[in-house]
C-alpha cells in the first residue's frame, strides 16, 4: 500500500511576513483611530490590539503621526484614482453638456460604493476619514491626497453651471463633503432621531438619495435667485 503524503506548506518569505505584519499593524491602527482620533490612540494600544510589543511599532514606524500618515494614505490611492477615473469617464461621455447631479454621482456614488461593497475594513477606513477630516492633521493629508480629484469634479460643475459664481461652486462643494463626512461617521445618530426608519451603514440608501439631493442644492444657489440675493445682503 502506498503510503500518503501530506503536502508541506510553502514557507512565506521575510517579505512576505513583512508586508502581512504591517497590514496587521495598518488595520488595527485604522480601527482605532477611526474611533478615538489621532489623540486619542497610542502606539502601545496599536500593538495590544495587533497582540505585539511596542518596539515592533517602532521598528516599521518612526512615531505615531508616521503611522497616522500611512493608515491614510493606504487606502486615499484608491478612492480617489476610482473617483478620478468615474469623472474623467463622465467628462469624457457628457461633452459640452454635463450636468450637476450626474458629475456629483461620479464623485459620490463611486465612493459609497467602494466602502460598503469593500467591507468592514473599508467603513472602518471612510469613518478613520470622517473622523480627522476636520482636524489639523487630518485636513493636511486631505489636501495632498484628494485635491486633485476634487478640483476635477469642480471643473466639470463650472462647465455645467456657466453663469455661477466660483464662491457658489466652492461653497456648494463644502456643503456636499460635509454631508458626505457625516455620512461615512456612521455615529448611528440617524438610527435613533428616525426610530430606526433610517440606518447609517445603509450607504445604498444614501446613494439613492445625496447626489439628487445635493444637485438641487446647487441650482438654488444660482444667479437671481432668491436665496442668493439674500445671502448678498448679509455680507
């Protein structure tokens, strides 16, 4: 009778090991600080969540605002070369005629997609970017990573609203990330304020409706229009 073989597990490189360790170290940081801040995490809870010791840390990273740098930059390649590529099609498909909702579903509806469809570690990543979206730090690393992607999208809601003032796009623009922060923090406040009628990880619900709703926004800010003049008078 021959005698079975059991097959040895190929043994993983240093590289390997390497790059799965501080995958490790990225997602445990993600996590945390997607909850408590930059501030509010040390790099000694980063190792007691990866199940390390602190010197490990120190070894791929120099200190914590390094490992901050790099749990953002991470994932920000990705969602803004997917959010690019979504403008840049519609650019390409709408000509001399594009409107401001379907610009502002490129931008959003590529986004909302990427984090619910990517899974737990990817919601970790949009409330991580919701979180330090409105700090110091955390607007910094907004402006190296999403400029660009940004200014594209602005470009295409110029070429659709001609006759708008830049202030009214700009500020049309802020109004439209702010939603979207909100969104992506998943604070659960929604849930409890709609009796549970609405839920925040329930982003295709959201995707239904922010673009439609945010484009409305837009138009109401248009010249001669009531609002508008009004908000002339205050300055």
């Amino acid at each position: 009778m021959a005698k079975s073989s059991t097959a040895t597990p190929a043994r993983r490189s240093k590289a390997e090991r390497r790059s799965e360790t501080i995958e490790q170290i990225l997602d445990a940081a993600e996590y945390l600080f997607s909850r408590h801040g930059l501030h509010g995490v040390t790099l000694r809870h980063v190792a007691q969540r990866v199940g390390v010791h602190t010197t490990l840390l120190h070894y791929y990273f120099d200190d914590k605002q390094s490992l901050f740098e790099a749990v953002f930059a991470r994932r920000a390649g990705v969602t803004s070369g997917r959010r690019m590529a979504a403008l840049e099609r519609y650019e390409a498909e709408s000509g001399a005629q594009p409107t401001v909702e379907s610009a502002l579903r490129a931008f959003l509806d590529t986004d909302l997609d990427l984090y619910f469809e990517g899974g737990e570690q990817w919601m970790n990543y949009a409330a991580f970017c919701a979180r330090v979206s409105n700090t110091p730090e955390g607007a910094q690393l907004m402006d190296v990573h999403f400029d660009p992607v940004v200014l594209k999208l602005v470009s295409i809601l110029k070429r659709a609203l001609p006759d708008y003032a830049d202030e009214d796009i700009f500020w049309g623009y802020h109004f439209v990330t702010g939603a979207l922060m909100n969104t992506l923090a998943r604070t659960g406040r929604i849930d409890r304020l709609s009796g549970g009628a609405c839920h925040s990880d329930d982003f295709p619900a959201v995707k239904a409706r922010i673009a439609k709703f945010m484009a409305a926004g837009f138009l109401s800010l248009g010249p001669g229009s009531q609002d508008g003049d009004q908000s002339k008078d205050l300055r």
